[in-house]
C-alpha cells in the first residue's frame, strides 16, 4: 500500500465541465509532488462527472446527491482528502507547478500550522484582492452611503498575517482541521472562508499571505450562472456571518444598513432603467424582498452550526 500523499488537492465543481477539465490537465501535466487529486460534484448537469473521469481516471471524482452549497462540497472534499497539505482549488483558477511548488514550499518554512493564502491575479497580471480584513458592523453604513473607500485597507503587498485570505486557492495544513472542523455547512455561498478562518485563528494557529506564490484566477463563473440566486445568496451569507460572531443586535443593524444601500441603488438603477439603461433593478428587489423581513435575522441565529469534526 503506498504512503499517503504530501498533497490533496480538493476541487468543487457545478456544471463548469470544461473549467474542470482544463485545470484537472493541468494538474496531470508533469506532477512534480507526491498527490492525489479530489473533484467534488455537487450534482452538475453538464456532464461533468462522465467527462472527468473519463480523460483523468487517476482523479477521484466523487459525485454528491445533491447541491449542497460550496462548503458542503469541501466537506466531502476534506474528508476524502489524506494528505498532508490539502490545497482547495476553483475550477476558474489556473495551476502552474512552478508556483504551485514555490507556495508549498513557503508554506513548509513556516513554523506555524493555520491557512495559506497566494496572490491572486487577473488575465492581465494585475493583483485581485487576495486577502481580506475582517468584516465590521461598523463598516456597512458607510458602503450603504458609497463610502466605502474610507475604510477599505489596501490590499497586502508582504508577507504576514491577516484576517482572511482568497478562498479560490487555499492551503490548509491537516492539522487545522482537527481542532477547528470544517466548513459551515450552513453558507450555501459566501463568507465560508472568513468564518472559517475566523475559527481557525480561535483555535490559535495562524491566516497567512505568501506572496511568494501568485496563481490567475478568472473568477465567478459558477455562480455567474445564476446572477439573481447569487445576488441574495451573497447578502444572507453576510448576516448569517455576522449573527455567528458579532451578535443578533449589532446584525439587525446590519440588516438595515443593507436595506438603506439596497433602496438607494434600487432608485438608481430605476432612474437608468427610465432612462433606456438596463441595470440591475431586479437584482437589488429580490434582495430587498429578503432584507425586508424584519423576523429574516432572528430566523437566521435560530440555525445551528453545521461543522463536522475531521
């Protein structure tokens, strides 16, 4: 029986057949580290499964019954991962083995386990934001006014700790897991990998930039496929984040920063709309049509965690 493998590398894929087969290449273009490669499907209809294990039959492509969200599709991903280092990787990023070689490198240097993050690029080189600071209550009544470069941190040049890093490419040492589990189940999409590095940090190892590394990454095409799905998706992730570690009180107070800058773009988008224009009008009343409830925060802190312990 072999050893296990220095790297798992844990890919989620939702109907991005071709993104998946391009990157799966990739990864079976001359291997340079001991690795097994983990594709989790969350129910895709585009032949996605067929197609990869077809080309790639060394990959372990796990299909799921059901769409469970991105976090869902890590948990299958982690738990099927045995390596040392697990590496998750978007679909709609590119691997390049000398970078990939040049990050696992700098992140064995390190004297600390936690979460590792790359610089992230566009198709023109230039850097995207790669890492985050931690989300505030106090920051959404100024992106409701349009302010929001007042407090924006420019994005990290050097190496160091931050709050949270890029979760298209992010390197885990397995030893995370066993004290901080692993995603919350219950972020369909969004703010998965700030919560969990959130808890990560809980449990005293470190979220660290290694901008040794950069890997392009195109971004958004799986939930591109549904704009509206993702438009909400994205405003309910952020309560459910902030009900988790800021409190139900400081969160109501969130809800309604959002519904002030959802109303005010929502009379803009109609003013262009008027005006021959076509914007996002429907985006921003779905979203409101849930950021209006005023039981939408209390039914959100009444769900439990779903982290399984790996």
């Amino acid at each position: 029986m072999s050893s296990a493998p220095t790297l798992s590398i844990v890919i989620v894929n939702w109907n991005t057949r071709d993104l998946l087969l391009k990157v799966l290449g990739q990864l079976f273009d001359s291997p340079r580290l001991a690795m097994e490669v983990v594709v989790i499907d969350n129910q895709s209809s585009d032949d996605s499964v067929a197609a990869a294990k077809k080309a790639f039959p060394t990959a372990r492509v796990l299909p799921q019954p059901k769409n469970g969200g991105f976090a869902y599709g890590v948990n299958r991903g982690l738990e099927a991962a045995t390596g040392k280092w697990i590496l998750l990787f978007n679909t709609d990023a590119e691997l390049d083995w000398e970078q990939l070689e040049s990050f696992i490198n700098a992140a064995e240097a390190e004297a600390a386990t936690g979460i590792f993050g790359p610089r992230i690029t566009d198709e023109h080189g230039v850097t995207q934001r790669s890492t985050w600071q931690r989300h505030l209550p106090r920051h959404y009544l100024l992106n409701a006014l349009f302010l929001e470069r007042l407090h924006e941190a420019p994005q990290r040049e050097d190496k160091g700790d931050v709050d949270c890093v890029s979760g298209c490419v992010f390197l885990l040492h397995r030893d995370v897991l066993k004290d901080s589990g692993g995603f919350d189940e219950r972020f369909f999409m969004y703010f998965e990998e700030a919560d969990f590095c959130e808890r990560v940090r809980e449990h005293g190892h470190v979220v660290r930039f290694l901008p040794e590394a950069s890997f392009l990454h195109v971004g958004g095409l799986s939930a591109a496929q549904s704009a509206k799905k993702t438009f909400v998706a994205f405003r309910g992730s952020t309560l459910l984040y902030h009900v988790q570690w800021h409190g139900r009180m400081w969160t109501e107070y969130i809800r309604l920063c959002l519904v002030l800058g959802h109303v005010l773009r929502f009379v803009i988008w109609c003013a262009l709309w008027l005006a021959g224009k076509r914007g996002r009008v429907s985006l921003y009343a779905a979203a409101l049509a849930h950021l209006l409830n005023p039981f939408y925060v209390g039914q959100l802190a009444r769900r439990e965690r779903q982290v399984p312990p790996l």
